[in-house]
C-alpha cells in the first residue's frame, strides 16, 4: 500500500478538478485500486463531467438541497455553514477507482473532483493510496 496526501488549492470553489493529480499518482503503479478521501467535515469527493454546464447544475442543486442561512444548528463560520458540514451525508468524502495499467478507470466525460461549499477554506487535502495484491 502507498499512501500520498496532496494540497489543493480550492481558492474557496465549488469545484476543483483533481484529474491530473490522480492519473498523474498512478503513473507506473502497475493495477490495483485507488482510494481518493477528503479528510474534512465539509468536502466529497465525486465523479462528475465538468466544463458542459454541471458545475452550475451542481451548486443549483446544492444550493436548493443546503440552503445558506441561519437554520441550521451548527452555526459558526459564515452564513449558512451548518450546510457545509452536511455535505458529505450527500457526497462521500471518498472515491474508490480501478488502476489499470497505471491509469485510473474513468468514464470518457468523467473527471475527479473535490467539491466544498465551505468557502472559509480555500486550502485543502487530499489522501490518495494506492492498494494491489502486491503491497
């Protein structure tokens, strides 16, 4: 098993797109499984199409499902971050992908992204590791 954590730089979006930093983790790592967590309380991982529209579905959808104002329970930070601590109920803070031949499996529209409506933090991390029936 190896295991990397990696900073991203969210600069407080939505969406950050980490396809490169996935394939380029892969590289020569033969096939096995990658496992892609996000170790906050207000971030998911996901699997999505980004550049045709989604990322305005998404924070739409989002914003009708964790609307941002003063009803939630948990209230510190800016408006409406009770909604940002549950994100992850909606998208896991993980993603599991096949590695084959030292590429990950994606759909031919499918990039991986981070997705944090916590726009406090502009900083974020990401663990990657990597799992074979070698390690």
């Amino acid at each position: 098993m190896i295991s990397e954590q990696f900073r991203v730089r969210t600069n407080s979006a939505l969406i950050t797109d980490i396809t490169k930093d996935v394939v380029q983790f892969c590289e020569g790592r033969g096939s096995g499984l990658l496992h892609i967590f996000a170790p906050h309380a207000t971030a998911g991982i996901a699997l999505m199409e980004i550049g045709s529209g989604s990322e305005q579905d998404l924070a739409e959808a989002l914003s009708r499902l964790l609307p941002r104002d003063n009803r939630y329970t948990h209230q510190h930070g800016s408006a409406g971050h009770g909604a940002d601590h549950l994100l992850p109920t909606l998208l896991a803070p993980f993603a599991i992908l096949a590695v084959i031949d030292s590429a990950p499996v994606l759909g031919t529209w499918q990039s991986v992204v981070v997705v944090d409506t916590n726009q406090d933090r502009p900083d974020r991390t990401v663990r990657f590791t990597f799992m074979t029936d070698e390690s």
